[in-house]
C-alpha cells in the first residue's frame, strides 16, 4: 500500500493496465492481511481467567500503517460495535472523557486497541460503562504497551475478581506509566494490592473493603514508597479496620492525603490515627468527617496533634462533637510550638464565646490557621459585633501609602500565580489594621 500511495493521481493515469493491476492488487492484498491480522489479534485476545498477556504479536508492527480513526473504526467493525464518534475525533488530544457511555467489553476493547499505539491520551475517563474483567484485562494489556496514558478511571465497572487481579499485576509488575488511578466502586479484593506499587495516586472509595479489608489497607501502606493519595471513603471500615489501619500510617513514609470520610471509625478509629500521627512525618491532609467521633474520640486525636508538626488540613465536619471537643482541637495546635496546622473544618459544630475567645488568641499566634466552626452560641440574641468593611481599610490604606490596589496584593503574592496563602494575607491585614 505504501508504494501505491508515492504515486500521483497524474502518474498513475500514465502507468500501463497491467502495472495499475498490479499495484492495486497489492495495495487490496495488504490492506486484507492487516484485516486479517487486526481480526486474528482480536479473537486470540478474548480475555480469560488463565493469562493476561495476550497481544500474541508486536501490535506496533502488527498494524503498521493503521492508526487513530482509522484504526478505532476498523477494530469497531471488527468488533460489532457502533464507534463513539468523540473518541475518534479525539484521539490527538491529551484529555478524554468517555464516562457513562455503555462500551461495554467489547467496546472497551475497541478503545484498547486504538490507544496501544496512542502518544498523545495522557488521561482517560473511562468511569460506569461494564466494561466487566474481560474489558478490564483488554484495558490492562493495552497500558502495558502504551508510553504516554498517565491518568485513568475506571470506576463502577464490575470488575469482579479477574479485572482486579490483572490490575493489581499491572501495578505490582510497574509495567505502566500510570501516576493516577481510580478504582472506585466494584472492587472488592484487596489481597493483590498489599505490596508496593508506583502509582501515586490511587481511589479505593466506595468499594466496602469492611474490618477485613483495614488490616490489607495496613499492610499495603506499610511497604508502599510511592503512594501520596489515597482515598478510602465510604468503605465500611468501622473501628476494627481502622484500628488494623493504624501501624500501616505510622511508618508509611509517602502518603500525603488520606480522605477516611464516611467510614465509621468511631473512638477507637481516632485513637489509631492519633497514634500514628505521633510519629508520623509526612501526612498532611486528613478527612476524617462523619465518623461517628466523639468528644472523647477528639481528646485521643489530640494527642497525635499535640506533637505533630507536619499536617496542615484537618476535616472533621459532622462528627459528634460538641463545643468542648472544638476546645480540645484549637487548644493541642495552639499549644504545639511545631505545629503546622493550616485549617480544622468542624462546620457542624455550635459553638460559644469562650471558644471565640480561644480561636482569635490561637490566630495571633498561628495567623494562617483558619477554623471553619458552626454557629456562635446566644448570638442571635445580642447585637452582633461590628467589623470594619475589609475593602475599606484596605482602600484608606493604600491612598495613605501612595499604592496601586495591584501593588498591594503584589506584594503578598511571591509566585506570581494570582493566588495568597491565608497565612499572608491574614498577617497583612492585622499590620493594616495596626
């Protein structure tokens, strides 16, 4: 075929009968081998519980000359599938997102084909389509051929055992470019992912994982070198899981953002984290918000907290706690001289004047903590009080120093990238107000 194609649409009309004949003959008989190879690669690829290797050929080779559309389309007629014209359309761009679209396995194998190749898809949606353990294996082998596919989503797609395990091989053999990955829903074995693995960031919510799954959740953290997000909402830890989770945390030295939301952790979870966070030295951000956490439960966190000196963001919103657990909170950071801690979400929580107190003296000490609380106490009932208006202050300041309203942000805003860390302005505002 590729000789056929050097010729002009003039050359070819000065070529005698016989040679025509003979080029289109062979540009006819290439392109129904590579239909035949395409055909032959496809059905030896149906996916099985034994093998998960089944690109029995180099498919860079195998489809030499076939490639994007055209190669998508070929592999859908192949296939008996109707193409998604967005995806074909699509194929040069670095984001595409296929979520909801009913692929299907053999759709998902379709899109597998036409991305082994692919150096341009760096993140793929691929969420709620069935694709099942057969399109997840198709799925698998196609990244361990593909160089550029760093973020994909795989979520709500009835796995079941076989999908899970060709992951958790394609994770643990590191034979991937993958640094994100979602799994959320529909992945119920942990076993294949107790041991290290590169992806950095990785979504596990919604999968009931249950007690049983906290104690592999443990031991995966242990070992993991990579990990720096990981997100376990909604997964019927409970206290017993949590508890399992604990001395995974403690020594893990990678993980950055856990989110532990909506799992039920209760006291004894939070004493587990508390513990941890004693001795850990790298975590950052902790969601911990509707855990069934106490007073109590917030009194044994705090002892982590009162040592910690590396998380910055605490949610704990719709928790059990009441004013005197916010107490608890606010006074372990103002007392820990190494804390860090940049915001405690406690939006729930009622609160009253002698914790109102207690926050504005711990900003004078700490100007970039930010405590998101509920209401104040009785405060419907008296005068509220009076603040000046911030824009205001602000303008009568800047006339006062001769100031350009950009030259003031300018000053706080180091990077240059239009953003001011609350620690900054807050400390600008109170020299303002001075």
């Amino acid at each position: 075929m590729s000789e056929i194609l050097n010729y002009t649409k003039k050359n070819l009309v000065t070529l005698q009968t016989d040679e025509k004949l003979q080029l289109v003959t062979k540009c006819q008989i290439e392109m129904k081998e590579r239909r035949n190879s395409l055909r032959r690669w496809m059905t030896d690829t149906e996916c099985t519980t034994h093998s998960y290797t089944f690109f029995s050929a180099d498919p860079r080779k195998a489809f030499a000359g076939i490639k994007g559309a055209d190669l998508y389309l070929e592999a859908c007629r192949l296939m008996e599938v109707v193409p998604v014209s967005y995806f074909a359309q699509n194929l040069s761009e670095p984001y595409i997102n296929l979520n909801h679209h009913g692929l299907g396995p053999k759709g998902a194998k379709a899109i597998a084909i036409a991305l082994v190749s692919n150096a341009a898809v760096t993140h793929l949606e691929l969420e709620d389509n069935h694709i099942l353990a057969e399109g997840a294996i198709c799925i698998v082998e196609m990244l361990r051929e593909n160089r550029s596919l760093q973020e994909l989503n795989i979520s709500n797609n009835h796995l079941d055992t076989e999908g899970a395990e060709a992951i958790a091989g394609l994770l643990l053999d590191n034979a991937s470019h993958l640094h994100t990955l979602h799994l959320s829903g529909g992945l119920h074995t942990l076993k294949q992912l107790q041991h290290n693995f590169q992806v950095k960031k990785l979504d596990l919510s919604h999968n009931e994982f249950s007690e049983k799954g906290g104690h592999l959740l443990g031991q995966m953290l242990a070992v993991n070198t990579a990990l720096e997000i990981l997100d376990l909402s909604w997964n019927h830890l409970r206290r017993k899981g949590t508890m399992a989770l604990g001395p995974g945390l403690k020594v893990n030295a990678a993980l950055k953002i856990l989110n532990l939301s909506w799992n039920c952790i209760g006291n004894e979870g939070a004493q587990a984290i508390g513990d941890a966070l004693k001795v850990n030295t790298v975590l950052i951000h902790l969601d911990i918000s509707n855990n069934q956490i106490n007073n109590e439960g917030v009194k044994k966190l705090c002892k982590g907290l009162k040592v910690n000196g590396t998380l910055r963001v605490l949610k704990m919103a719709n928790n059990l706690l009441t004013v005197e657990g916010a107490t608890e909170l606010v006074g372990s950071v103002k007392k820990n001289a190494n804390s860090v801690m940049e915001e405690i979400n406690i939006s729930n929580v009622l609160v009253n004047e002698t914790f109102i107190r207690l926050l504005e003296s711990a900003y004078l000490i700490r100007p970039e903590l930010n405590v998101i609380y509920g209401e104040v106490e009785g405060s419907i009932s008296k005068i509220p009080k009076q603040y000046p208006n911030p824009m205001k202050v602000i303008q009568k300041y800047v006339n006062e120093q001769k100031l350009q309203l950009w030259e003031f942000f300018g000053k706080m805003d180091k990077d240059g990238n239009m953003k001011i860390p609350v620690s900054i302005f807050r400390t600008a505002m109170m020299q303002v107000c001075s």
